[in-house]
C-alpha cells in the first residue's frame, strides 16, 4: 500500500450535515472535458447505479415502524445506535446474490457500466477491508467480497467497474460526519479520513483491477486539502479511472447533476444525470413506483441529447435479488436501446433545445429524431436548421420519407401513427456541417408547446434552479423564473406556422401574500391581464407547482413573434416563480 501523505490539518467538522449539503455548492463543477481517458465515459452514455448495503436488510423498516423515502438513510432518521446497527451485519447473508446475473441484467438493459455502493453513510464496506473490519467478508456470515465478485462479472460481460464512497457522511465512526446521536462529541475528521478513507480507497484502487470511476458522494464541508488528497491518490494509483464532482471543492473530472435531475439546458463540460428507477436508492419494500419502460427511455434520451450520462439507480433486496419489477422494466427498455444504439451510443448533443416532439441526437453527417409525442398533423418540423441534401428514413425499417422545405422551415412527413412503439427514431443525414440559424422554436399545431424559463429573455427578474424533497431524499428539480416584482419582463420568440388558436397555461408557484397579484400576457397585438393566486405555504418546500389556464390567443398568420410576461401589480418581494408557460393546441 503507498505511503499516505499526512498534511491534512486536524479539522472538527460541523456536527449536524444538512441534506442541502449532499450535492451543493460543494460539488462544484469539473473541468477534464478532453482528456483521452473520459473518451470510453463520454461514449458510453448509460450506466447501472447500484445501492446496496446492510440498508437493503431494513428494507425502510426498523422496530417495526416504517420509514418513506430513501431507505440507505434508515440509520440516521431512525438514530439506531452504531452496536445496535451492526447486529444487521450479523445477520446479512444475501445468498441470491449473483454477480453475473447483475452483470447480465446490465447488459440486457443497454448499460455500459456499473457502480456499486462500495461503502454508504453507514460505514460498511461491501468488500474486504484491512482499514475496517465492518465489511462483507469479516463482519457478516456471507463472508463474501461483493465489490470483487462483481469487478470480475464486469470483466467478463465487457462492463466497466466503478465504485460509489463516501468520503465524508460515515456514521459508524466517531470521527466520521453525520453520526451525532452517538458521537456528539467533537470530532477529528482527519483521524477518520487517514484511517479509514484513504486506506479504503486504496484498496478498491489495488485489489480490483481497472476501476472505471470512483464515484464520491455528499462532500458536505469536506477540507479542500482532503478533496486534493483523495484526488491525488486516485490519479497515482489509477491514472485512467475517472472521479465525480462530488468529490468535493471544485475537483473532479466531470460533474454529477443533483440527485434525479435532468436539465434543460447542456450543461458545461463532461457530465452526467444519476437517476434511481423508484423515489429511493437503495432497496424499500414500500416503494413502488417504478418509472415505466417508456419513462426510462425518454429520460436516457433527453439526458444523452443534452451530451450526458445516464446512470440508472437499482436497489437489490437484503437477499441480494434486483426487485422482479425493475429487472423486467429494464429489460424491456434494453429491447427498444438495443434497436436504436448507433442513436445512442457514441452521439453527441443536439444543435437545437428539445422540440415539442421529442429530443435530437447527433453523429457527424446525422440526427437521430427520437420523437415522444407523433404529432397528429403528420410534420416534424426542424426549427433554426440548414442541412445541405438531407435525407430521411425510420430507423430500424429504413422506410424513407418525405422531405420538404416549408416556409424555410425543414419538414419531415411522416405517417399517421407511429411505425415502432414506444417511440420511433427518425434517422436525418444530411452533407457537410450543420448550421444553426433564425428561431429554434416553432408552434408545432397538435402538441404542447412549451416555454421553459431557462430560455426566455428576462429584465427586472432572474433565472434561478429550485429543488426540493417529495418523500425524504427523493429530490425534484425546477428551472424557474424569479424575483418577479411589478416591471419584471420575460419574453419567447417563436416561429408560428400558420393561423392558429392556443390554450396558454401558466405553471408558476406563489405566496399566500402574494396572492391576486397581476401579470400581462400578450403575443403580437393580443394582450391582456390576469391574476395569480397563492399556491399554498412558502415557496419551494414540497412542490405547490400550479399549472393554470389564463385564456385563449390566437396566433393570425405565419411569423415571427414574441410571447410576453409582464409584471403590471405584483405583491411582496421575491414571492412568485415562474416555471413555464405552456400553449396547448386547440
Ligand atoms: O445521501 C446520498 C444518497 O443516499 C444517495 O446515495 C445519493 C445518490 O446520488 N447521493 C446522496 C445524496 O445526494
């Protein structure tokens, strides 16, 4: 094993750890875009979370209460004592755990990669450890080196390994962050980080082979100077594996998004979107709310239209089985990846936002139109593209179809209902390079159109993101618009077909205070004032998103226009957001 510097300051670190510290401003973002060895990463697009742990045990159960929400948290919420939590090891004995039927299901469902919880906040490592004998090989009567088994199932099934750590929450150790019902004393964090974290590291980086990836997690107010170390020591062992922002500080060579986000707008650098297939990561036997088939392949695509990774979380149960439901949905999903790879894999993003029909990945020479919703008029319309001699056909059939060029606009036609379910890919190639040019937005008649906040123009207000927890730790995202006061101005400009009439939605949150406060819409010479009413409690606690009907326009004739928002009487201070305006087809 090296030698481990020691120039780590003792630090004590705050006792209590928010839940808004677990990806946050500490997570920073990460600059290794370029580099040769996040080629296999940047190609390889969708990959397998897996929680696992003593957690999957409890299964969100203890003392015969149940707990909602993300069941590896069961330890702190229930503040179930270190020696009482150790008594699950006793007993852990997953003997339907098999490695290769995980590596198998993988495979099937398309993912390129696997990373396993190798140690969670709980502090146990599921693979054997000299630095802590609280593992799956010394402290449990399965006796066996999970993260092992399933490096060489990866090995053999062509899958990368990567490992999950936690670097800084352990609640099994007095010096670790996070357990303060049982160690409310001061702590001495670098006792804990030399002890423990770098030795651990160390052996997933030595015992193992190639690691793919070490996937840090919740650095909370984790040092700088533990961050470099931790980051040093995986570039010494291992030059090629690749470290997750939330490592820490700024550091790292791409970014993970927040738990279960998927953005709307690229991202800078290399990144990725981690996702779980249920509200929780690891396993609850109360969670059943699986992301359907056709969910899974339309969050795997818009992630990889925006240049991401899609990591897919499954919890296994306390016996080590994949939950009979989630195995069949990804299965099911892998059958449709499997049809549309060279759509997938490899591509790059999209040159335009996501379209009312669906999201755009891209080779050089083509893009790959995945289309969610079949509009009804038979047209998928390409705003803002110029593509010298383009030519169409669906994926999988080669059927070609009928380009042509309307209003300067790229048209695709297609036939009235879709020839692959859940969703057909249009295959675009076209000569040369593409440009971009004039509005990517277009009235698309038949579907929703909708004008998300990251892309209007904004004055006297701002853009920000909101996230906030449904059950505990089962995070939601919102781009929104705020600190609207009378003045604020947000506008769209779109292309508009022909005549047309829309139903405008307005999706915003508001306070009680702010309550019948007045806003202007008005597109070309239509305008006209409405009121917004409190969405219920403060703003972003759970989510008090309304979606609201504000009238009916008319859009006369093919142009360009401008959708406006205006503040005319708006009550209190920062107390209304803005999600999106939405024009339904009439
Ligand atoms: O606290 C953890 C949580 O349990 C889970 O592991 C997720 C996965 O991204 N990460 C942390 C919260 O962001």
């Amino acid at each position: 094993m090296p030698k481990l510097s020691n120039k780590n300051k003792k630090q004590a670190i705050p006792k209590n750890v928010e839940m808004s510290d677990m990806w946050g401003e500490n997570a920073g973002t990460a600059k290794t875009d370029e580099h040769p060895r996040a080629t296999w990463f940047r190609e390889s697009k969708y990959a397998m979370f897996i929680h696992w742990g003593l957690y999957s045990q409890a299964a969100n159960v203890w003392n015969g209460k149940n707990w909602h929400g993300i069941s590896e948290w069961l330890m702190t919420r229930s503040k179930i004592p270190v020696r009482e939590y150790e008594k699950l090891a006793a007993s852990f004995n997953p003997v339907d755990f098999d490695a290769d039927e995980i590596a198998k299901l993988a495979k099937a469902a398309g993912m390129k990669y696997i990373v396993l919880t190798s140690k969670h906040h709980e502090g146990f490592a599921m693979f054997k450890s000299a630095a802590s004998k609280f593992n799956s090989v010394d402290a449990t009567p399965f006796k066996r080196d999970v993260a092992g088994e399933l490096a060489d199932a990866c090995k053999k099934h062509g899958l990368g390994i990567g490992f999950y750590y936690s670097q800084f929450l352990d609640w099994h150790e007095k010096d670790g962050a996070g357990n303060n019902w049982d160690f409310p004393e001061q702590r001495d964090f670098d006792k804990f980080f030399q002890g423990k974290v770098l030795p651990q590291v160390t052996e997933l980086l030595t015992n193992y082979g190639p690691v793919s990836l070490i996937w840090f997690d919740t650095p909370g107010t984790i040092p700088r100077e533990s961050s470099q170390e931790l980051y040093e020591l995986v570039r010494r062992l291992q030059p090629e594996c690749l470290v997750n922002s939330r490592i820490g500080n700024g550091m790292g060579d791409y970014s993970s998004a927040g738990d279960q986000e998927i953005p709307l707008v690229v991202p800078e650098g290399l990144w990725e979107s981690v996702d779980t297939h249920n509200d929780t990561w690891a396993y609850s036997q109360h969670d059943h709310n699986w992301k359907t088939p056709s969910e899974v392949i339309t969050r795997l695509v818009k992630v990889v239209s925006l240049g991401g990774n899609y990591m897919l979380n499954i919890g296994p149960t306390g016996k080590g089985l994949v939950p009979a439901e989630s195995a069949n949905i990804l299965r099911e999903a892998g059958r449709w990846i499997k049809k549309h790879e060279k759509a997938i894999y490899g591509t790059d993003k999209s040159p335009i936002p996501m379209q009312p029909w669906g999201a755009i990945t891209s080779t050089p020479g083509k893009l790959y139109l995945h289309v969610f919703q079949w509009p009804s008029d038979g047209k998928i319309y390409l705003p803002g593209l110029k593509l010298s001699k383009p030519q169409a056909t669906i994926m999988g059939s080669g059927k070609k179809l009928k380009l042509i060029r309307e209003k300067g606009i790229i048209t695709v036609e297609i036939p009235s209902l879709p020839p692959v379910r859940p969703f057909t890919v249009i295959e675009l190639s076209y000569d040369g390079k593409i440009k971009t040019e004039g509005s990517v937005r277009i009235l698309h008649p038949g579907l929703d159109n909708i004008f998300e906040a990251p892309f209007a123009e904004t004055s006297n207000c701002e853009k920000a993101k909101r996230q906030w927890m449904e059950k505990f730790g089962d995070w939601h995202h919102a781009e929104v618009i705020e600190k609207i006061t009378t003045g604020s101005k947000m506008s769209w400009n779109f292309t508009a077909f022909r005549n047309s009439l829309w139903r405008v939605h307005l999706e915003y949150e508001c306070h009680q205070e702010t309550d019948e406060s007045e806003i202007e819409f008005s597109i070309g010479e239509t305008s006209w004032r409405f009121p917004v009413f409190g969405t219920g409690g403060g703003i972003s606690r759970r989510t008090r998103f309304r979606r609201e009907m504000i009238g009916v326009v008319e859009v006369p004739s093919f142009g360009e226009y401008i959708l406006k928002l205006k503040g005319t009487d708006v009550k209190g201070n920062n107390q209304l957001i803005i999600r999106r305006i939405v024009l339904e087809s009439i």
